[in-house]
C-alpha cells in the first residue's frame, strides 16, 4: 500500500468509532402478530432467524461433512483424505463496476479465513435483459479472468444468462480451496481471554462503492475529485483481499478464529464470531479505525461506519500470548492493524467501551449502506 492510516502504529492517527445514540434498529425486521407482516430489509438475514433456518434445515447425515452450515463460519469444511476441501459461495449485488474483481476477492476472503489455499472458482452471471450487450460481457470476464489470475485462482465452471427482472448485473461465486488438516481454523475455537484484532478498518468495501456509484452526488456536495478519486480506488488500495494479512497471522502464531466483516460491517461480524464461538465480546471503540475517506462519505449519507459492507477488513481471534506478535508481524508488512478488544464469557454479553461507558454492541438489521440505495 502506498499509505498507511488509522492504525496504532506509532505516529499514526487514530479515528475511533463514535457511540450510537440508537444502540439497535429493529423497525424493519419481520414481525408476525395477527395478520400483521412486515418484509424483511435488503440484506443479511437477522441472525436468530438465520440460526433457526440453518439448525432445522441443514442438518447433514455425511460423515466427510466437518463443518456445515452455521453463523459466524465462512465456509464450508468437507474432508477429501489427506486435507480439508473448503467451499463457499457469495453473491455481488451492490457492486456495478469491477464487479468480477469483488466475487473473486470476496469469495477468496472466506477460504483463507478458514486457514485455507482459494484454489478453483466458478460463477453463476445473472445479467438484466435491457441493457446487456456483448461489451458489457466481455468487460465482466475480463475482470473475473484479471482477478483470478491475481490471486492464482482457476475459473474452472459457471453458468450465464439474461434474466427478467434485473435492472443491473449479479454474480453468484463459488470458491473451492483446500488446507492441510492441522492447519484448520474455525471461528468456534474463540475462546474466552483471547485477543480480537482488525486490520485495515472499518468500511473499506463500502468506501469504493459508494464512490463508484455516488459520483455525481459527492461532487454535487463538494466533494473534491481527487479524494473521490482515491475513494474509487479503494478496490484495489487498501483492497478488498484480506488473504496476505491471513497469511501473515497464520505464519506467525496459531490463530483461533478469522472472519470477514461483509454486509453488516464490523459489528455485524463480530456478533456473527461471538455466536459461532458461544462467547461474549468487550470492544474497546477508542482502538477501533477508519480512514478519514470512509468516514466523511458516511458522515454524508448518515450511515455508522461499524454497520457498513466492509470487505478487506479481517476480524481474528488470538490467544493473549500471540497477540502483540501478530499485530505487529501485520503491520511490519505495511497493513493497519490494531487489538480491539477481548473475548469473554458468554454472560457477559457483546459490549463495547468509549470513555469508561459501556453499551451495547449495535444491531443492524441491514446493512447501513443500502440506506442510499433504497
């Protein structure tokens, strides 16, 4: 990266997460009383509801299955003999623009988080039947092929097709990877004294689209070009890939736990670690980070940055001991990266401090940036 913002090395700024003045927002959720239902918003499931789907529906009979369908793990686990195949699927809907380049990285993201190699990919293109032409193909292939030649990932399969009722592109990712057995790693081996660590900050995704998408708007508020500009280019820096970061933790201490803040922000990530792990979390918001981007385009459009799409950010997990070592071996390589909090005992809950004050963890029941594109 050419810059280096809000981390705790030395000499850097910090920008800390200010306090909600709403610690939860539950209006939009379905609520069934009588006749009475409400839709859900776009955006993840909330995660009691998704809990009770996955535990009722997904129970599997095959024995090769390590790890299944569950909240707070990225992927699946299936054992192939000598190692683990690690798959997993995620859809791009927000993104227009590269939109290739974020199914690959986002994809990737949740085979490393598991301690894993991203190894084949294959795509489901859903394309909107009024404004599909053979350019707009060839510049979505172009960057799958781009992407995946970055990261030595194999397109190896998919499927494509012009579908009613789309007003903009959608990519449905499979990514398959594998890792030896013995270097496995599971959200639900959080556990209680271990170290929650960040990288990069809050809200990296959710910079570059809303710079690729807003455009005229930013500039309409008077938002200089040249930072509009940078904000575009947060794609690619400081990039939606989190798997040099997770290379570098592995390689320096065991890690307990990895996982990838997407819709739903940091927050919602850190809730989505603690259920895996049945643990609670104390979040210090005085070490938490955001460039000063990110935080003037949510300050613009209202949104709290620890509730937006945040891809290129990695939660983990790390007992006491390896804690500093591995926040420093990160930031050695030129990434943010910085402790922000502890786990804890479940019954302590999911907390977070700010000036000897401690709230709650906040909910988003969607994630805070389809506000500005409702």
């Amino acid at each position: 990266m050419s810059h280096v913002y809000g981390s705790q090395v030395s000499g850097l700024k910090q920008n800390p997460h200010r306090p909600l003045e709403s610690e939860s927002r539950l209006g939009d959720l379905r609520l069934t009383t009588g006749d009475l239902k409400m839709p859900f918003p776009p955006g993840k499931l909330p995660l009691d509801i998704l809990d009770r789907l996955l535990s009722s529906h997904t129970t599997h009979q095959d024995a090769r299955v390590v790890v299944g369908a569950r909240v707070g793990e990225d992927a699946a686990v299936i054992d192939f003999g000598d190692r683990y195949l690690i798959a997993k699927t995620d859809p791009i809907t927000f993104a227009t623009n590269e939109i290739g380049h974020y199914a690959i990285h986002v994809n990737a993201n949740d085979i490393a988080t598991m301690g894993a190699v991203p190894r084949w990919f294959l795509a489901t293109l859903l394309l909107p039947e009024t404004n599909t032409d053979e350019a707009l193909i060839e510049t979505i292939f172009a960057s799958l092929h781009k992407a995946a030649q970055e990261i030595g990932v194999a397109i190896c399969g998919g499927h494509t097709e012009i579908t009613v009722g789309l007003d903009r592109p959608i990519i449905v990712g499979q990514m398959l990877g594998e890792v030896a057995k013995e270097n496995l790693i599971q959200s639900a081996n959080l556990k209680p004294n271990d170290y929650i660590l960040l990288t990069k900050g809050l809200g990296i995704e959710a910079t570059a689209i809303i710079a690729n998408e807003k455009k005229e708007a930013l500039k309409t508020a008077g938002i200089p070009s040249h930072m509009i500009e940078k904000a575009v280019n947060y794609l690619h820096n400081p990039g939606i890939s989190i798997l040099k970061e997770a290379q570098i933790a592995c390689q320096t201490a065991p890690i307990k736990a990895m996982h990838d803040p997407t819709e739903g922000g940091v927050a919602t990530a850190l809730r989505e670690m603690a259920q895996a792990a049945d643990v609670g979390l104390s979040i210090d918001s005085e070490t938490l980070f955001i460039s000063p981007e990110t935080q003037q385009l949510c300050d613009l459009f209202k949104l709290d940055p620890l509730g937006v799409i945040s891809s290129g950010a990695l939660l983990m997990g790390v007992s006491e001991p390896d804690a500093q070592a591995v926040c420093q071996a990160i930031q050695q390589a030129g990434i943010p990266c910085a402790i922000i909090g502890q786990a804890k005992e479940k019954s302590f809950g999911l907390k977070m401090t700010h000036d000897n004050t401690v709230t709650n963890l906040p909910i988003f029941d969607r994630d805070e940036i389809g506000k500005i594109f409702a």
